[in-house]
C-alpha cells in the first residue's frame, strides 16, 4: 500500500538531528516563550521577508488573531464583512466567525482555484472591510493584484498560508503578500511540527505587538493586561523542530514539485483533469488535487491498486451545519470541485517506484 502521507517516514527523514534538537529543548528547562521560540520567528519572518513572526499555538488561532488584532487596533468592528473563497478548508471561515466578523463566500478562479480579483468584484459591497485570501494546495494567491485592489478600496489583505509554505509570486514569498498571513505548521503541512503550531507574519510594527499581546493573554508586562486575550503560544519544542525542518523546506518543495512533474508529464486519463501548475515556484504542491466526474470508482479502484488518497474537502462550508445560518447559497465552483476533487499521494520522501505505481495506476482506470 502506497500511504497518502507517511508521517513516519518524513520524521524520520529528520534523524538524527531531529531527536538531539529535542533533547536540547527539553534540557534547557525552559518551555514557553524562550530562545527556541525567538530564535524560530527571527528565522521564519526572514524566510518569508516580513519584518515580524509571532509564533502562536495552532493556524486557526494565528488567523483568529490577526482579525481579533485589527479589531483592538479599531482597524475592524464587529460585523463587518470579510470576503473568503467558498472552496476553503473550513478553518480559513471559522476564523472570520471567531473574531465577531462575517464570512462572505465567494466562488473561486476555475482555473487557479483560488481567490481572484474578480471573485471578490462578484461580492464587493461597501460593509466588505478585508480579504481572506488562502494558499489552496499550497498555490501563491494572485498577490499582487488582491493587494493592489485592496489598496484602492482600502481593506485589509489577510493571507491564509496554512498550506502555502514557500510559495513564490511576483518576486515575494507566501506570508508577505498582504497586511498579515496565519500559518499552521500542522504535522502534514509542508513545514510541519510534532503536534499543532503555527504562527502570524506580518511587517506592520503595531499589528505584531498587538497579537504578541493577545496571544500572551492580552499581555505585555506580566500580570499587566491591556486586552482580554486568548492564551495561543509557541511552544519551545515544536519551535525546536521547525527551526531544525525550516534550512531543507526549499529543497523539500523543489521534490514536491519534482513529483508533480511526472504527474502532470505521465498521467493521462480521458476521465482525469490535471491541476493547473502556475509559474515555477508559485505551486508548493501541499495537494496535488486532480479532478473527475467519477471520484468514488476511482477512490474505490485506486484504494483496490494500493494507493491512498484523499478528498480536500467532501462539503464547502456554506453546507456545513455549523454554516447554517448563512442560509441557502450556492457556488457553482465550490461545489463542483467539492464534489469531483481527489487527492494523490505526494511528499518529498515517495520512493521512484511508488510514483510510477501511483501513475499506472491511474491511468489504468476506466469504466
Ligand atoms: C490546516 C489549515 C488551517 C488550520 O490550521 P490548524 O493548525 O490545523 O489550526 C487553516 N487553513 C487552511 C487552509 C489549512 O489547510
């Protein structure tokens, strides 16, 4: 059987530098807020070229707060509207949700499947004051057209990084395309952790002390709160991990990208649509998402070949339960992408012959 993802096998890729990090971590007796933490958001902000990296607990929270933060900045107010693609994981809306402000779905580019300067026309009304823009299956957002229209109507730019670690558009890295992104380092993302992680990036000074603050439970002095904050940290041995995985995130997307390759060279199915690649480096393939009108045959067929695979995501969130009280709306593109999208086994660590297994196993499938 060919894993959708061996987690096992990617850890153990780290060894043996990964367990001596740990071990250090653990030694120093300290485990929140201390050199571990620092010296990881000194690193990732460089990485992404903001000025600032405010290491929090999880990739929901990391969104939570920056809408939270603008909001104590009065840069926001409760229900004001936020646009976000209706093709999102789920995550990208509760965020909006959690801080008192309202989701606006729109229905995402056919082709990038991403947010869109016309997807956010489709929607734009005058109570609209930011964008949700999401790094879905890890490709760049339009960048640079989102934040030149954000610009003009004068909203805010956020970016959900979650699964965009390393993307490239227009010369810039996922986490600085707009005001501020929230990134998860979730164990499966393309930059993951031993367990939940995440963290803001942003270049805006007040915007950092802010989260800083309300992250820390609405603190900067100790026992001294400004905010009624959230308690949403960094742990030191998660921080150890990701600054011990962060040096090899490049050449581990450069593999990822490798794979995709041959996928989208050898896979050739009548019955398969291929994603759309982008310009090199704007596609980190954290999901390589092919699409087909025949999902559950060729799940069933592919689990039966011995390949995994995954569907990012069965319901939009406008069907959700926790969504009812959107009421009814309906977006063409979510839904046909809900509905057709299945996911392919790819990660840096997949073995020459998985890929080929992978590929003729697919292009075995018919009727
Ligand atoms: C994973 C993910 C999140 C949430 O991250 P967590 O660390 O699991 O809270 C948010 N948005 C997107 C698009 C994601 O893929």
């Amino acid at each position: 059987m060919i894993p959708y993802l061996d987690l096992k096998r990617v850890t153990d890729s780290f060894e043996p530098g990964l367990s001596k990090a740990l071990e250090n971590a653990v030694k120093s007796g300290w485990y929140i807020r201390g050199k571990e933490c620092e010296r990881f958001e000194k690193a990732f902000a460089k990485y992404c070229g903001t000025e600032y990296c405010i290491g929090v607990a999880n990739g929901l929270e990391a969104l939570t707060l920056i809408f939270k933060a603008y909001i104590q900045m009065g840069r926001l107010n409760r229900g004001d509207f936020v646009v976000v693609p209706a093709n999102t994981y789920i995550a990208s809306v509760l965020s909006i949700s959690e801080a008192g402000l309202v989701p606006l779905l729109t229905d995402p580019d056919t082709q990038t499947l991403n947010l869109s300067v016309e997807g956010v026309k489709r929607v734009w009304n005058p109570q609209v004051k930011a964008i949700l823009a999401v790094d879905l299956y890890g490709r760049a957002i339009p960048g640079k057209e989102l934040s030149e229209f954000a610009k003009i109507h004068d909203l805010i730019l956020v970016e959900d990084a979650a699964q965009g670690h390393g993307a490239v558009e227009n010369h810039k890295r996922a986490g600085s395309f707009g005001d501020a992104a929230g990134f998860s380092f979730y164990p499966g993302k393309n930059l993951g952790a031993l367990g939940d992680a995440g963290a803001v990036t942003t270049s805006d000074a007040e915007l950092a002390k802010t989260i800083r603050a309300l992250a820390n439970y609405g603190s900067e002095q100790k026992y001294v709160n400004l905010f009624k904050g959230m308690n949403s940290r960094l742990d030191e041995l998660q921080a150890a991990i990701l600054s011990l995985k962060l040096p090899r995130l490049d050449s581990d997307n450069a593999k990822r990208s490798q794979i995709a390759k041959r996928y989208m060279k050898y896979i050739s199915n009548p019955l398969v649509t291929l994603p759309s690649p982008g310009k090199p480096g704007e596609h980190v393939w954290h999901i390589f998402a092919i699409r087909t009108s025949y999902r559950k045959a060729l799940q069933e067929y592919l689990t039966h070949s011995g390949v995994g695979t995954l569907i990012h995501y069965p319901i939009p969130p406008h069907r959700q339960s926790a969504y009812g009280e959107l009421g009814e709306l309906y977006f063409p593109i979510a839904e046909e992408i809900a509905d057709t999208e299945l996911s392919l086994p790819l990660y840096p660590q997949m073995t020459e012959d998985e890929i080929s297994k992978v590929i003729e196993a697919v292009n075995a499938f018919h009727l």
